[in-house]
C-alpha cells in the first residue's frame, strides 16, 4: 500500500486560527476545546482491546506525518462508555457494546489464523493483509458466528475511525475545509472564490 | 409558556412537535383549541445549543436503538429523524418545493401508487399559507408546476456546487432552477438573512433558517399551547366509550397520563405506527385504529442514488445550504421513461465528516488512499436524487422483541426495492452523470443512499383501503388523529416537509370547520 501522506495542498493553513474571530461562537470554542484537550480516558473497553483497536485504527488512518496523532480510539471507547449509537441497527447484528467486543475479539483471531500473532504484533503489511480479508468478505474466525465481518469492518471500525479522524481540525487543515462559521459565515460562494478567513490552496 | 395538569382534559394532545405537529399546534391554538404537545427530545435554544460540529450535532436525531432490516435496509437515525421540538425540521436542508398536481392522481392518472383522497387544488391554498408562513426563498420564475404566486423572499445567490448543475443543465438544454429554500436571504423578525456558514444539516444557530421550532412553535406558545419536552409518548388510552381518552408518557423517570378530548399522532412514519402498535388493546388486538390492518405497511422513502466528481475549480462546497440547485426535469416528464413516478435531484454541500463516511461506506477506502481521497475535498461536487419508490405492504414498520430504555417495544422496519424502484434510480445515475459530465466533472463514480419516510398510516377514501380520511381522522377511532409523513399515499419526487406543513394547515382549517358543525 502506497505510504505516502497527502502532499500539503493548504501551506500554513491553521482552522484554529480564527479562535477569537467572529467566525467561532462560543458553544463551539466549548465543543472543539473539549475534543481538542479533554481527550477521554479509557473506560469500557479492556487493556487489550484498546491497544488491538488502537494498532487497527492505525492502519484505518496513518498518521506517520503527525508527532500527535488524531485521537480516533478515546472517542471510540467514550462512544461505548455512553452505549451511543447511530440510531439503528440490522437485526442481523448485536447490539452496539456486544458488536463491538465480538468484533474485535474475532479480528485478532482473524490474524492469528491467518498469520499466527496477534494484531498488534504483525508488522503494517501483515495488519492490512487480515483487514483486506475482512473488507473482501474472506474472514475465516468462528469469532464472526452472527455478526458479518465485512459489515462490522466498514460500518463499525471504518466508518467510525473515520468520522473521528474529520471531525477534527487537524484534519479540517489537511483538506481545507473553512470550519466554523458562525456568526460571519460565508460571503463568496462561486467558483474559484476564496474569503480571506478560507484556506489558501497551493496549485 | 401556559401550562396544564395531567388532569386536565385538554382539547388536544398532540403526539410529536415536528413539521406536522408544531404546524397543527399552532393552527389549533390560533383557532382557540387548548393544546398540549408532547414532543421525546429536548426544546432546543439554536444559539446556546447548536455547535458548529458534525460530530456534537448529531445530539439532533433520533438515536434510540431501531431495527432495520431488508434486502434493501434503510439507514435511520441522521438519515431521517429527528429528536427533540422541531423534529427533523432542525436538520432539514430547508428544500421546499410542491408536489406535481398528477401526483394526488397517481393510480388513475398516472397509473402506479394509490389515489390521495384530496387533490392539489384542494392543497394548494395550504402550500401558499405555509410557504409564506416559511418565508421562502426562491426565484421569481419557477420553471415546474402550475402558476403560482411568487415566492415572498428573493432566492439566495448560488454557491459553486449549484452553479455546476446549472451549467451541466445549460449544456444539456434541460431546465434547472435555485432551489426554494426555507432560510431567510433579506432579515425577517428576530431572524437575521443566512449567512452561509453550511452547517444547515446540524442545526443553524443564527435562526435564519425557518424551521418548525422557529415559524410555527413561538406562534403555538404564543396562542396558549403548551409544549412538554422530554415526553416519550408510550400508550393512547382507550375509554370504554371506544374513543381515545389520553396519552400515557414518560417524562423524568415517571409515566404519566395526559387526558385529552382528541388526540393527535404526530411521530413520523416510524414513531407514529410504532405508538399505534404499542396502544393495542381489547377492541384493537392487532394495533390502535388498525381496522384496515394496514398501519405500519406501504412504508416509502426517497432513493437517493448520487453522482460525484472532481473538477478542476474549486468548488468549495461546504458554502452556502447543501442544496441550491434543482433539477426537476423527470418529475414533470413522462415520454421516453422506462419507469413510473419521478424524481429530482440536487446539488450538494456535504461537511467533511459525512464527505468521509460516504466514500468509506461507498468506495470502502481506508488508509492513505482515503486521506489522499478527502484532499481533493475542495474540488468535488455532486448531484443527489430525490426518487419516489412504490409504496407496497412488504416494506412496513413493525414491532421487535427488542425493548427501549422506557420498556417500549421499539420498530423494527423492513425495506426492499420494487423493481421499477431500481430502474429509476439507474436512469436517475445515467442522467445525472451525465450531467456532472457536462459540466466539466472527471472521476465520476456514484452512491446509494434513502433519505425521507413515508406512508405508514396512509390517508384515503375508504376505512377499507386506508388507516385515516382526507382530514388525518381514523377510521375506527373518532377522536384520534394522524399529521405527519405518514399520511402519504405516494411519496411524489420531491422533499415531503413543505407538503406535511401544508396538510397540517389544511387539517387546522378542517378541524376548525368540523368544530363549529359539532362534529368533533
């Protein structure tokens, strides 16, 4: 898998800093303040769990570009802590918390079948080869004994981790989005056209 | 706010402070009814609540555990729902725009669906009260439809992501148009004109976005209605006298009972059967006014097939409401279809958290090719349908084994496509991309998605063939009263708010004439 992070396309673009302008309110200074320094600790799940969900989210979302990663595996193990779902599930599934545990119980026996470690000692290319498995609908474990791998695979671990990793504003920087905008918003909408408190692209 | 006791028989109870209860509270209270509406979610305050967050904000849907099954099971909870006063008006994307006239004919005009037992004309006096009541804003010629009076606010200026439709349009010499949107562009009241901060899916915290909370709840309040927040709704109460004699709700860990002279059902097209369901008794073993046995079936939603693509511009589409243009072409055409009913589509402005959740679920990228894909997030736009499916008894709403955490069997709701649903949507896919085409886009590739349900409890001519009449009144229970999305025969091609408001306007002005005829 081709390793390299995306090239900078917005030089010195901060989100962060129009913190004290009238582009940020206060409810969302409040919101970003906690995501950005009340990162929570570990509460439902176990040790283990953590670190084999921490080695997947790895994967899911490198970061070999950051000194700090993006936290994606707290607000994970928070969103278990409060049982918060997304408002449904398959009746093909468990529950949130018990889809959760299998699932991750069942990709570290997916690893050692495949590649007889666990998870979190297989080197990237091993990790990825046992998570290819899962996406291509090829997962061996007994462990997925009702619960489908692949679905637990996009819409639990994937589209979880990635909703995390762009709901912060690192990444907001990564991709130019203009962020918060409330009150002053939004004055130049046509093509090509860029507010001065916008991201500047390099081309 | 006046407030009222349990004891207290109000004169209606309404179940629900969303698009159609909000609008039925106020048209009600404004007649002089007294009106207690018990809505599950929060009273929100937009500018001390509504962060400028993806991932905050969905504190605005419905998210208590649904099941959703199917062969083609539909996403629930952000896709459709809302939680709290205001329903789904709070997320909405403020489209508004009126049904095709044929449509309230679709069996025997057009031959697929079932007939409405009203008309347009019958609806079209409501669809100009609540647009004003709205104060959309929209152009000053629309180019679909009958002729209608003007929009009472000027339409917005176009983001870029509209702007690519309209070219796309313009290369294909197919009409286009800025979508009527409720979101005020010139200052009315305490709402100050959008400002085009893109976060209308999560809430806007300026007001100027006209949503139920905003037009039609400080009107209700305002008339003497009282709206009880935190008020799960469980059970309609059967007198012995055979008509509704109030709601059983909880609210802070305590059940409760409201009395009520009429009781109106307000929940959406999965809460509104659901609560029916759950009111099952001696006189109603399959379900509260379920004569017909028809509740919870004929469930519809909107296909939402998308196409997407890079251009060269920025684009930069987290400007402005996600949708500002509108293609309603195949809603007014019927020559050269190979398949019944319509659609629309729409530009689209989606925040980096669901841009990304959309290309994993869709193109299953992860790793490094996902964070290169997302860089490109400034130069993307796309074009999403609105597609009406056939209603049919297979797709329904029923109850699961599974309890919520007030006791309550929650809904389990099963969905397929009907084939002509899947020709819709691959014509809808060719001609969109073909659009995106015209206009310059590269990379084409294209989504699935639903958005919007309908039709559970559907309205009609006969107890026989439908759950309520023309004015929202059961069948089998005469003080008992449906306003909401499920109402809906047909789902029609475009966003269903506008039509639920005009409905529940239309239902105000009836119960106000059944009232003074003694017929209530």
């Amino acid at each position: 898998m081709n390793e390299d992070a995306p090239t900078a396309r917005f030089p010195g673009y901060d989100v962060l800093a129009k913190w004290d302008s009238p582009s940020f309110d206060g409810i969302t200074r409040k919101t970003l303040a906690a995501r950005l320094d009340d990162v929570p600790p570990r509460r439902w799940l176990t040790q283990d769990e953590w670190d084999l969900l921490d080695a997947i989210n790895a994967r899911l979302l490198p970061q070999p570009d950051r000194a700090q990663p993006i936290p994606i595996t707290p607000w994970i193990d928070a969103m278990l802590h409060d049982d918060r779902g997304e408002g449904y599930r398959h009746p093909d599934m468990p529950p949130l918390r018990a889809a959760w545990r299998q699932g991750l119980a069942a990709v570290d026996d997916e690893a050692r079948r495949l590649l007889d470690r666990p998870f979190v000692r297989l080197d990237a290319d091993a990790q990825d080869a046992v998570l290819h498995a899962l996406e291509g609908g090829r997962a061996v474990s007994p462990g997925w004994q009702g619960l489908d791998a692949q679905r637990f695979f996009i819409h639990h671990l994937l589209k979880t981790a990635a909703g995390f990793y762009y709901a912060h504003p690192l990444a907001w920087n990564e991709i130019g989005f203009g962020g918060p905008a409330n009150p002053r918003g939004y004055v130049r909408l046509g093509f090509d056209s860029r507010d001065p408190w916008e991201a500047k692209e390099a081309r | 706010m006046r407030e009222y006791d349990d004891d207290d028989a109000v004169d209606f109870v309404i179940v629900g402070a969303g698009a159609g209860g909000a609008t039925l509270a106020c048209k009600l209270a404004e007649a002089g009814f007294s009106v207690v509406v018990l809505e599950a979610g929060p009273f929100w305050r937009p500018l001390e609540d509504f962060a400028s967050d993806e991932e905050a904000q969905q504190q605005l849907y419905w998210l208590e555990e649904r099941l959703s099954g199917g062969t083609d099971a539909l996403a629930l909870g952000g896709n459709n729902s809302g939680w709290g006063v205001g329903g789904s008006t709070v997320h909405f994307s403020m489209i508004s725009l009126r049904f095709r006239p044929e449509w309230f004919r679709s069996r025997s005009q057009l031959g697929y669906g079932f007939d409405w037992p009203i008309t347009y004309d019958d609806l079209a006096p409501y669809y100009d009260e609540a647009e004003r009541a709205l104060a959309v804003s929209g152009p000053v010629r629309y180019p679909w439809g009958p002729p209608r009076r003007r929009y009472p606010y000027r339409e917005h200026e176009m983001n870029a992501a509209g702007l690519v439709l309209a070219r796309g349009a313009d290369k294909m010499g197919i009409e286009w148009s800025a979508v009527p949107l409720a979101t005020v562009s010139a200052p009315r009241g305490k709402s100050p004109p959008c400002v085009y901060r893109g976060f209308c899916n999560f809430g806007c915290a300026t007001n100027a976005k006209q949503s139920a909370l905003i037009v039609w709840i400080p009107r209700a309040l305002a008339a003497g209605a009282e709206v009880r927040d935190l008020a799960m709704a469980g059970r309609i109460e059967l007198g012995a006298d055979g008509r509704a004699a109030g709601v059983h709700y909880r609210r802070n860990d305590a059940w409760r009972f409201q009395r009520a002279r009429n009781v109106v059902v307000a929940g959406y097209a999965i809460e509104t059967p659901r609560l029916l369901l759950n009111s099952a008794c001696g006189r109603f073993p399959q379900g509260l006014a379920n004569g017909s046995g028809l509740v919870g079936t004929h469930l519809t939603t909107h296909a939402g097939p998308g196409v997407w693509a890079r251009f060269d511009e920025a684009i930069r589409w987290y400007k402005g409401p996600p949708n500002m243009a509108v293609c309603e072409h195949w809603n007014y055409t019927d020559a050269g279809k190979d398949f019944h009913g319509g659609y629309a589509f729409m530009s689209q402005g989606p925040l980096p958290r669901a841009w990304a959740q959309l290309l994993v679920t869709e193109r299953h990228l992860w790793g490094m090719a996902l964070r290169r894909e997302m860089a490109d997030y400034n130069h993307m736009a796309g074009l999403v349908a609105v597609a009406e499916t056939e209603p049919r008894a297979c797709n329904r709403v029923a109850l699961a084994d599974v309890r919520d955490r007030h006791g309550l069997p929650v809904a389990h709701v099963t969905f397929e496509y009907a084939a002509n649903d899947r020709r819709m949507q691959d014509h809808a896919r060719r001609f969109m991309g073909e659009m995106l085409a015209a206009a310059g886009g590269k990379d084409t590739w294209t989504s699935d998605d639903t958005s919007h349900i309908l039709g559970t409890c559907r309205m009609g001519s006969d107890r026989e063939t439908s759950v309520v009449d023309a004015d929202g009144r059961s069948w089998d229970v005469d003080n008992l009263w449906i306003c909401d999305g499920s109402l809906f025969p047909t789902a029609g091609g475009v966003n269903p708010s506008l039509t639920i408001q005009a409905l529940a306007c239309r239902m105000g002005a009836r119960i106000q004439a059944l009232a003074a005829r003694g017929e209530l």
